[in-house]
C-alpha cells in the first residue's frame, strides 16, 4: 500500500513538471499575461487588459500611466525572452522544479540590492500582484499576534479596489492566480475567521483633504479603540497613496509603536515605489512590513508584487502554527524564502511562469533606473515636474490638484523621489466638473486610436493612444461623484532620457514633454466632443 502511495505521488509530480516544462513553451505574450488574477485578462477585441495594456511593448502609445499600470517595454521584453531561454537550460540540466526554485531565489538578493537593501536586513516573500500581498501580510501579522485582529486601513480612498476586501480576508476577485475560481467578497478558508476592519479616508465625502492633525487623530482613536475591545491591529499606512500622498505622519507611527509595541503590527502600502531607498530601510528597521511592487513607478509589465519582511521577525513567521487552508490557491513554495523552511515546506509546488518574468522584467527595469546617475535622476523628475504643471495651468479645462504639505525636512529620506511624480487634475466643462463616470468615458476614449473616425484635420490629435492614470474618485459635486485623472512620471522617462550627452539629455526630456502636451491636446479635443455620437463610437468596445 506504502509503495502504490509513495508510486502515485512521482507520477503526480512528474506530471506537474512535464505540463510546467510544456507552458514554458507557450507564446511570450501569454506568459506575461498569466499567472495572474482577472484583470490581466486581454480582452481579445481590443487586444489590451483592462488598464488598457499590452503584453508586448508599445511604443506609438503615449504613456504616462505608472500609477496604475504600464505595457512592457522593449528592453524589459528582451530580459523576460531571455530569463525564459536561460530557464529551459536550467530545467533541461536539473528539472524544471529545482531551476525554477533555485531562479527565484536568486531573485530574492537581486531586489535587495536594487533596493539598497543587505542580505541579511529583510526577507523576500514574492507575490503575483499588490494585492495578493496584502493577503501575505494578513496571514503573517495573524500568526504573528493571534487573533481577533483588527485591519485599520490608512488612506482607504487611496488604495487599491481590492483592500477592502483583502482587509477582512476576502477574495478580492473572482479567480485567483493559480486560476482557482473563487467569489468575489466571500471568505478566505482559514484567514477571515475573527477579522474585522475599519477604513479611514484622506478625504471627506466633499472630496476636500483632511488636516495631517485630523488624520493621525483619526488613526490613534481607531487604533485605541480595537485595542480597548480586545483586538489586536494591522495598520496598513499609506507611502504613497494614487495621488502621492503619505499617511499617517512619522510622530503619529512613533506614538503607536511607543504606546501599542506589542499590539500593533504596521504594514506599509508601498506598492507605488515613491519612496527613497532610505526611508524603505527605515520602516523595516522599525519592524514594518512593507508591501512592493515593480510594476507602478518602475514600469515594470503589471503585476509583480512582493512583501518585504524584517528579518528578525521570520523566525516567528517560519514558526506559523497553522496555515490558512484557503491560501493555498493564492501562494506558492517558491513565493516564500528558502531560509523559512518551516513555513515554505507546506505550501504546494506550483510554479507561476507569468509572475516570474514579469519579476524578471521589473527587476530589468529596477536595475536600469538606479544605474542612472542620482544628479539626472533628480533634474529627470524635477524638470519633468515643472513642465507638467505650467502644461495643465496653461490648458483651458485642467485644474491641478494641490500636494499634499508635508513637513520640512521629510523628503530628506526620499532621495529624488521627494520630487512630485503623480499629478492628478480635474476637468471642468462649461460651468462643472466632470463626473466620475464622465472621467471614465474620456480615459477610455484617450487610449483608442481615434484616427479612422475623425475628420483630417483633427487626426493628428486623434491618432495617438494615450495612457495615464485611471480616474480615481474625490467626493460629490452637483450631487454626483466627481474624479481625477493623473499624469505620472515613472522610472522608464529617467532611464530612456539619460545620454552622456548633455544635449541629447535635455532633448530627451522635451522629447517627453512634447508627448505630455499631446496628451492635454487630445484630452482638450475629447472634451470638446464629449456628448457627441462620435465619441460613444471611440469609447465602444474599450
């Protein structure tokens, strides 16, 4: 009976690497936009995701997007080809299981030192997307302090769609990235016994900022409240938000860990990457947990996430009593750290191809930007930053969104990206704000190649695809949600607009900039077609 058991279980793993062996084959585009939840789906008439992205780089589309999502660039398609042509050596020299795991691994120290991190100062746990982190991040901190635990979710209105639903250990899709299929809302087996969570807003239902007094009130009062009734608590703070917003402020975080040290365990929502390599070591030599991501600032292809672990904390990780059943479909072995034996032992074999060259791609991009010398990298963003604001003062229909103040002196940990990088305006038309559904019919409209539908004159504005932030919500206005659009700077304008040349430096940068007054000159056009039959016709099937 032992031997038919022990027989059945080498014929399921032989299987498993041969169907492995077999995908690693399949077309590169497939296996970027795989090993992922729904929304990498490419919807098969339009050819793009749904953030209107490709697997396969673009380069006639105008892309200022980096604060949801941007397509692959040539550069970073060349290292996933080549990281899969190295992979099916590996495989053939030592099966597919042990490469796989063995690349992974490599990958792990490959991220810290992009991110001027020592081998020994954090843990890398990979993950399919943002996301899927925040479900890593529940399951540790619930192993980690027990439960009932509570999820205080700093800057809710600014994060990603799916928090609140990963917040209470929830699907937060209706597939995971092993393509299990699973409701949407309904509970994770194992994770959302005994969790509750409580959303906190940076703006008010008017769609106006809160004082930085007023949020960090309203995060000590959330945070002693949970404690008071017997829980203990998740801060997921924001660094930074879609808007680029930080919250709550660095006296508040001192005051909970000085008050709570024992209670409290802070997860950091740093899937932008906005933040200086300082300030990332910072938080996690404060204890943090901080979530990651190489495709936003880093225009790595959408998604790659990770979740950066203190080291001194892993061995209460590797000692996980019990292991979320419904978790098994969202992580895998390789996801987890070599050095947590324990931990990783009991998740199941399965290698997620997609999620690894899109890694792959990501870390190409990560590499390239930090080869940048720091004084470009910083003129790069600051003239970038200067000519995007005078473009949207001198347009007619964009009102710039204020930044968020911070105090003097905090940027001193962030490098070159204490420079502004997301720009969200509104959009006025006659007398009002576009609304949000509005700001959803002109996004979708601004990636469509309108050329074929216009009249001659107006092709030239038409023809462009554009890219840039998605709409996000601000309040109501006139009794209807109103949006902002956002335009992004993002690691790829530094790395193609760096020359040894001045010269041809500067000109790269107006090169970007040119394409910056495109993207206002087809927003201005769309604007002024908006309730036309035209535009309905651009926007159908996007």
């Amino acid at each position: 009976m032992a031997e038919q058991v022990a027989e059945k279980a080498i014929w399921r793993d032989q299987s498993r690497s041969a169907s492995t062996m077999a995908e690693l084959f399949a077309p590169l585009d497939r296996l970027l936009s795989g090993g992922g939840d729904p929304r990498l789906t490419i919807n098969p008439a339009s050819g793009v995701n749904e953030y209107g992205c490709q697997p396969f780089p673009c380069p006639d589309t105008l892309s200022f997007s980096s604060s949801t999502a941007t397509s692959i660039s040539p550069r970073a398609y060349d290292r996933a080809r080549e990281a899969r042509d190295s992979m099916m050596q590996s495989a053939i020299a030592v099966g597919i299981d042990a490469a796989f795991d063995a690349r992974v691994e490599a990958m792990r120290d490959e991220l810290k030192t992009c991110l001027g991190l020592s081998r020994t100062q954090a843990d890398v746990v990979f993950s399919p997307s943002g996301t899927d982190a925040q479900l890593q991040a529940l399951f540790l901190t619930r192993a980690r302090l027990g439960d009932p635990l509570t999820t205080i979710i700093v800057a809710a209105d600014q994060t990603g769609s799916g928090t609140v639903n990963t917040a209470r250990g929830n699907h937060f899709s209706a597939a995971t990235a092993s393509g299990s299929p699973v409701r949407k809302g309904e509970p994770i087996a194992g994770l959302a016994h005994r969790v509750d969570s409580i959303a906190l807003r940076l703006f008010d239902e008017a769609g106006d900022s809160r004082p930085q007094a007023a949020s960090d009130a309203m995060v000590l009062d959330a945070v002693e409240s949970a404690i008071a009734n017997g829980s203990h608590v998740l801060l997921q703070v924001m660094d930074s938000s879609k808007f680029g917003w930080r919250a709550p402020s660095e006296q508040c975080l001192d005051e909970i860990s000085m008050r709570w040290p024992d209670q409290v365990q802070v997860v950091v929502d740093a899937c932008q990457m906005r933040l200086g390599r300082t300030r990332l070591r910072k938080y996690l030599d404060r204890g943090y947990l901080v979530i990651v991501t190489g495709s936003k600032f880093f225009t790595g292809p959408p998604f790659s996430g990770a979740l950066l672990v203190p080291s001194a904390l892993a061995p209460d990780f590797d000692a996980a009593a019990e292991i979320a059943p419904g978790l098994l479909e969202y992580t895998s072995r390789s996801d987890w750290p070599k050095n947590w034996p324990g931990l990783r032992s009991r998740f199941p074999i399965r290698a997620n191809l997609g999620q690894w060259l899109r890694w792959e791609a990501a870390l190409e991009e990560i590499r390239a930007y930090y080869a940048v010398p720091d004084e470009f990298r910083l003129k790069a963003l600051m003239t970038f930053g200067e000519g995007v604001e005078w473009m949207i003062a001198s347009s007619p229909s964009l009102r710039l969104l204020p930044p968020q103040q911070r105090p003097d002196g905090e940027g001193a940990d962030d490098d070159e990206l204490s420079q502004r990088t997301i720009f969200p305006f509104v959009i006025r038309h006659g007398d009002r704000v576009l609304s949000l559904e509005q700001c959803k019919k002109l996004y979708r409209a601004l990636a469509r190649d309108a050329a074929d539908m216009v009249s001659a004159d107006a092709a030239v504005v038409a023809a462009k695809p554009c890219l840039i932030g998605q709409p996000v919500a601000l309040g109501c206005g006139e009794g209807q949600p109103v949006a902002a659009l956002r335009i992004c700077a993002g690691a790829r304008l530094v790395t193609e607009a760096w020359s040894t040349d001045p010269d041809t430096a500067r000109a790269n940068l107006q090169r970007e900039l040119g394409q910056v007054g495109a993207v206002v000159a087809k927003i201005e056009w769309l604007l002024a077609h908006i309730d036309s039959p035209e535009l309905a016709e651009v926007c159908h099937g996007v």
